[in-house]
C-alpha cells in the first residue's frame, strides 16, 4: 500500500495531480485545500505528499488522495467514518483547512460545515455528533501552507527586488529585508518580482 510519495509534478488539473516517482506517473486527488498550495508550483517541481489509499471490492480501481501532513490524512480517516460520507465526497468536500474544520466541530459550528462542498446541514450534524471531542489535536494544526508557499518566492527572486530597493532606491538593507518579508507575509500568491515591489509598495503606502 502507498502512503507517501516524493517526485516531480508533471501535470496539474483541477481536483488532481500527476506525479512522477520512479518513473512512474501516480494520478493523485487534491482536496481543495491541498490543491490550493499547488497554485504556486510549477510543472518540474519537486512534491511530496502523503498518501490515502482506497482500494475496495466495489471500487478495484485504486485512488490516491493526497495530503501536505501526515496528520491532515489521518483527519481524513476520521472524516470519512462519519455515516453518509465516503472518500470521494471527502475530497470534494475538503475546501477549507482541516485546523478550521476541527475548529467548527469542536465549536459545534453548523454554519461552518456547511460552508464545505456537498453538507447540508443533516450531515454537519451528523459530524459533529461523530466526532465532536476529538478533533483538538487537529485544531493546533500550524498555518504551514502560507510558509510553504513564501519560500520560492523569497528563493527566487526577492534578491532582485532587494538589489532594486538597496541599489536603486536607497534603502537600506535591513528595512529592504523586513519590507520584502512583510511584503510576502501579506500575499503569498506573489510570482514575479513586479507583483512584490507593487505589494511592497502597498505596505509602504498605508
């Protein structure tokens, strides 16, 4: 059985992946919230993701879903045991962080629930009955994705943006750095060094 895999992107759609790992491409599920942190990634990228194999007598064709945590996985067995809810209508449903999501549950947050793809409000009920008292573990999950996703930016081309306020705008090269890290830390979907000096710009502005 496959549980975690490490390989290049070759292929992004709109809930899934294709991952290549040892010469083999792997088709891989995203829920939303993982596929959110792809936005960034181009194709080429090294990846790793943890894996959730389903592979059943009514279902002998084997689907991988995919996860960023070892621990956003194993929320997703717990989701999956609630009645009515199965892995494929997990993955569709699965559209904001699981820190949230166990949040809503150990809040008894129907509205909340009901945000995600496919629950009504039946069914958020139905979670929260099943698994009300064990999500705080899951609720302390840290915001990684944000952190995951400034790197490359940082990694790529903030030394320009660096080079233009230190070199051509005469700044300094301490408040260089810390307005570039703001900068990144207010919008993490920055992917090219003009859209980091506008938001630069913007933190300066107000």
């Amino acid at each position: 059985m496959i549980g975690y895999i490490e390989g290049k992107l070759l292929k992004k759609e709109n809930e899934r992946i294709l991952l290549l790992a040892n010469q083999v491409g792997y088709e891989v599920l995203l829920p939303a919230f993982v596929m959110d942190g792809f936005k960034s990634k181009a194709i080429g990228n090294e990846i790793s993701l943890y894996i959730y194999y389903q592979q059943t007598e009514r279902q002998p064709k084997p689907v991988l879903i995919g996860f960023n945590l070892e621990v956003e996985r194993e929320f997703f067995k717990y989701f999956i045991s609630v009645e009515g809810i199965g892995p494929l209508k997990a993955v569709k449903a699965l559209t904001i962080p699981v820190r949230e999501i166990a949040r809503a549950i150990e809040s008894k947050d129907v509205a909340i629930l009901n945000r995600l793809k496919g629950i009504g409000k039946r069914t958020a009920q139905k979670i929260i009955a099943t698994l009300e008292g064990k999500m705080d573990k899951f609720a302390l999950i840290r915001k990684i994705e944000k952190e995951r996703e400034e790197k490359p930016v940082m990694r790529d081309f903030s030394k320009q943006v660096f080079d233009v306020l230190v070199g051509q705008l005469g700044y300094r090269a301490g408040d260089a750095k810390r307005m570039i890290s703001e900068a990144v830390k207010r919008n993490i979907n920055i992917s090219t060094p003009e859209e980091l000096i506008e938001e630069v710009y913007r933190g300066e502005k107000n």
